[in-house]
C-alpha cells in the first residue's frame, strides 16, 4: 500500500477578482428586465456528496469516491424592482432561457436555466424595496434536446 505524498502548493494561475462591483444578470428571454442587481451570488459547482465505497475487507477507514456528474447551483440576486412592472417579472417565471453572469472584470458564465422565484422583502420606512431572484441552472438545451453546461468565457488579462 502506498502512502499519500505531500503536494507544495503553487502560485494561481489568471488574476484574481479585486471587487464585485459590478455584477449583473441578463435573461436572454428578456434582456432588459425591470430589476436592479444589488448583490450576486454566482453559481456554486458541486460534484456531491462522496459515494461510500466501503466494504467489509476495510481495516480502519471508511473509503469513498466521487461522483461523476457535477451540479450546477442556482445563481441568486438581491435586487431593487418597479412594483409596476412585476407582471413583466412573473411572465417570465418558469421559461427556460440562457442565463448569463457578467463579472466586474467583463469575463462571463452563461448557462441554460429559468427563473425559479422572485420574493420580495418587507417595505420598511426608510429602505428601498427589494426582493430575491432566484435562477435554476438546468444545463438542458430545451431546442437541441441534449446536455449542455455553462459556457466560461474569460477576458484577456484573467
């Protein structure tokens, strides 16, 4: 059996991002939707939880592997909206479209998704009101009928 070496870590490659501002979402459906980003939460990619792999001829260690496919996380936002457009909002809930992040460097992640929910918050005195967007990224291509991941572009300098 062979025992696990030391791996030294390396200098990163690309820049890493300095501010988040600005961040915004686009809705191929409808790219000029009534909402102003406040915050963005991009994507997660998660490969899931490990597959145990134990068996009875283990000694002193659970072992596991990974799984094969990878999930795609909801991007979310916090945003200001125009209660006179919220129809404008929910007509769009639940049609599938290509989802794009760009990032304050100009680099983008776009994926095919739809969105989930828009919740609002409370009005209070004194705060603009605001609600929560909430993007499922389904990596389905609903024209072509197959599998289709985020598309990552980067932009020269990252």
């Amino acid at each position: 059996m062979t025992a696990p070496s030391a791996t030294a870590r390396s200098a990163p490659g690309g820049i890493a991002l300095k501010e988040g501002f600005s961040t915004k979402i686009t809705l191929a459906s409808d790219p000029d939707i009534s909402f102003w980003e406040k915050d963005v939460q991009p994507s997660a990619y998660d490969g899931g939880d490990p597959i145990d792999i134990s068996t009875m001829h283990n000694t002193t260690y659970r072992t596991k592997a990974p799984r094969s496919l990878v999930d795609v996380g909801a991007v979310q936002s916090k945003v200001a909206y125009d209660p006179a457009v919220i129809t404008q909002i929910m007509s769009i809930i639940n049609v599938s479209t290509t989802i794009t992040v760009t990032h304050p460097d100009g680099s983008t992640e776009a994926a095919y998704g739809y969105l989930r929910s828009f919740t609002r918050d409370a009005h209070a005195d004194g705060a603009q009101p605001e609600g929560t967007i909430v993007l499922e990224i389904t990596n389905y291509d609903n024209t072509a009928n197959v599998e289709a991941g985020p598309t990552i572009t980067s932009v020269a300098g990252t």
